[in-house]
C-alpha cells in the first residue's frame, strides 16, 4: 500500500465517530426498528416516521460501520432492530419481493417494487450480517438477490428499474444506476463467511455493464439507456452522471482487490479518468455533477455525494494503484469539502453548493440523504490511512 503523503486519518475518523454518526445514531432508530430518516436544516424531524427500503438499508450500513469503528453495543442494537424490521416488515409475503416504504408498524404507504431499493437490501443486510453473524440476515439477503434475478430481469441482460407491486414495469428507458448498486451489494454479500459464491454473481453483472454499457472510446458511462441498452441522446434526455463515474470506478478496483480479476482494473482506470476529466473543477476544487452526452458541464452545481465518491476513488486508487498524481487532487478534495460542506453550527453535511461555491441552507436527512456516501468514504480513508500494525 502507497503511502498517502500529508493526508491525516484522524480527521476522517473524528469526523466519522464524533461528528456524523452520533448525529444519525440520537435521531433515527425507533422502538420500532424503522429508522427515521427525514431532516430538516436544523436536524428537526419531518413529518411521519415512515421510511423507504433505501433509507433503511443504508442506515444500516451506517451503524454497522459505526460498530466497527467504536465497539458501541448502540450500533448493534441499532443494526439488530434494523435490520429485523427490514427483513420483515418490507417484505411483500403476497406477491413477493420488497416494498418501497412503510410505516412503524408495517403498513404500506408505497408498494412499487423497485430494483435499486432491493439492490440497497442485499447490501444492508449483507452488512448486518457480517457485523451481527447472524444466518437469517444472510438468507434473507439471498432472497431479494433471487427476487432481483428471476423477477427484475428484463430479457435484454439488464433489470427494470421500477415495477407495479405485481412486478410490470413502469418506465420506457433503462437505467444503470440500480445495477451500479446491485455489484455494490453482492460484493458485500460476497464477503460474508459462507456466502462467497456471491462475488460471481457480482462479475457476471460487472461484465454486462463493461461488455455493453461502457463507452468503448473514452471509457465513460451514460447514464439512461433505450429499450435495448443503447445510450438515449441529448434530445432524449440522455446525460452522464459524473459522480458515477468514480463510483465504479472504485467497485471495481475494489473487486480486483477482492480477487475478482485484474481485468477490471484497465476499466477502473479509464472511469476514473472519465470522472477527473469531465467533473474536476482545477479552480475552486471538488466536482461537477452532471455532464451532457458531449460531455459539456449541464450544472455548475456541486452535490455532497459526488465530492465523496470523487474522494473515495482518488485515495482508494493511490494508496492501492500507486497513483501518486492523484494525491493533490484528493487533498484539495478534502480541503474544499472540509470548507464548503460542512455545517459547524449544527453538524451534518449541506446537499449541495451552487455555482458561487456557498452552501444552501437544506434538510439534513432524506430518503436518499442518510449519508451513506460520507460514511463509505470515510471508512475507507480510515482503512487505506491508518497505519498498518
């Protein structure tokens, strides 16, 4: 592992253990085992207590991590009760599948099914299993794998995005982001004890999106895609998700890492190049957003998820693909993400920055901002910074 010249762990961890988890861990578990996960600016509750397959799972990653890092029985029970709710009370023992959310008690306020929420179940549950060791999440895991295989497929070698709660879908173009987070999942699935078997599944998907998605000349992703899987132009609503780009990229040297083969490196690589040249901002620091298919910039906008998937990615591939050009750019990261992201009144990290670089004043939580993105970057500075015993 390459050294990471001047950039401190203990930022990230203090950050991680102090600052941004306790923030989740006071306010989201209920006696229920549903996590709340809708805040405002000031980390005030909003509305219900109701939550969505994503939010619950990622919360449950979250609290895994916070295990890990602290040894708090808190996070373990969080992730107990977590994921006991999740495995059952989403359930759809009718029809099959997950629902999309629910309240405390288990009644249904949205029962589409939706490919990129049972995605984030394997992974929640995944992760719950290898924190906990408990064999029934690991089961359960296995089963919204099947229901994603055998029920979302769409006969063309990708998934539908979004279904009725019968399983008909409901949209006209293809998507890759639920199948982004579907390699995600199985990797984690891959890695609990018993469950190996997993990390083929996790190629096999890999291997769709490289053989059939990827742009052969310059390594980019799109993001939207036609009934066939060719990417939608302009005119079609067609664009690039540059804070995907580093995404992937790091999955997959995350999977080369695990073993899965170094062909995903060369890949990786021109992902990660795709990202830095169509998102990196030389003048102010952090990303860009979104990209047109020509890849001119469609926003000046800056979202917090894409800066931590950029900084993931940068470190991850450093320390570990000996790419010390990518050191500056990673600091500066962290540099603009430490001035322009974070709230020091009240904590948490704000959504996004617009084009001036001043942050707006925006809920803290939300069914998609549970800070998940933070919490895995995080996690992996602190693995790829900490020195080795």
């Amino acid at each position: 592992m390459t050294p990471l010249g001047g950039l401190d762990p203990s930022w990230f961890r203090t950050h991680l253990a102090s600052e941004l988890l306790p923030l989740w861990l006071e306010r989201a578990p209920t006696p229920s085992g549903l996590f709340r996960c809708r805040f405002d600016s000031r980390w005030k509750p909003l509305g219900d207590d109701s939550g969505t397959l994503v939010s619950q799972s990622r919360l449950i990653y979250n609290f895994c991590r916070g295990h890990e890092l602290t040894g708090e029985p808190r996070y373990l029970e969080a992730v107990e009760s977590g994921a006991s709710f999740l495995a059952d009370r989403f359930r759809d023992r009718e029809r099959g599948g997950w629902f999309w959310s629910v309240k405390p008690d288990g009644s249904v306020i949205d029962d589409k099914k939706d490919s990129y929420g049972h995605a984030f179940a394997i992974f929640g549950l995944a992760h719950a299993a290898a924190t906990t060791g408990r064999e029934d999440f690991a089961a359960a895991a296995e089963e919204v794998w099947e229901v994603i295989r055998t029920r979302f497929a769409d006969g063309r070698g990708g998934i539908w995005r979004r279904t009725s709660r019968d399983f008909v879908p409901r949209e006209d173009h293809r998507t890759q982001n639920p199948i982004m987070h579907l390699f995600e999942a199985m990797l984690a699935l891959g890695d609990v004890p018993g469950r190996e078997g997993a990390h083929a599944d996790a190629l096999d998907v890999a291997r769709f999106v490289l053989g059939r998605l990827v742009r052969p000349g310059d390594g980019s992703l799109p993001e939207l895609y036609d009934e066939e899987w060719r990417e939608l132009p302009a005119d079609r609503r067609g664009w690039i998700n540059i804070g995907h780009q580093f995404e992937w990229a790091y999955l997959l040297s995350a999977a080369a890492e695990r073993g899965l083969g170094d062909e995903l490196l060369e890949p990786a690589g021109r992902l990660l190049s795709a990202g830095l040249r169509l998102g990196l901002d030389t003048d102010e620091g952090g990303t860009f957003c979104r990209a047109a298919p020509d890849g001119s910039l469609l926003s000046r906008r800056k979202g917090w998820w894409e800066q931590c998937e950029m900084i993931r990615a940068l470190l991850h591939f450093a320390a570990l693909r000996d790419r010390q050009d990518l050191l500056e750019p990673a600091a500066e990261a962290v540099r603009f993400v430490r001035e322009r992201f974070l709230d020091e009144e009240v904590g948490g990290w704000f959504a996004k920055v617009g084009p001036d670089c001043a942050p707006d004043a925006q809920d803290k939580g939300g069914p998609f901002k549970v800070d998940y993105h933070n919490v895995g970057m995080c996690a992996e500075a602190i693995r790829l910074l900490t020195p080795e015993d």
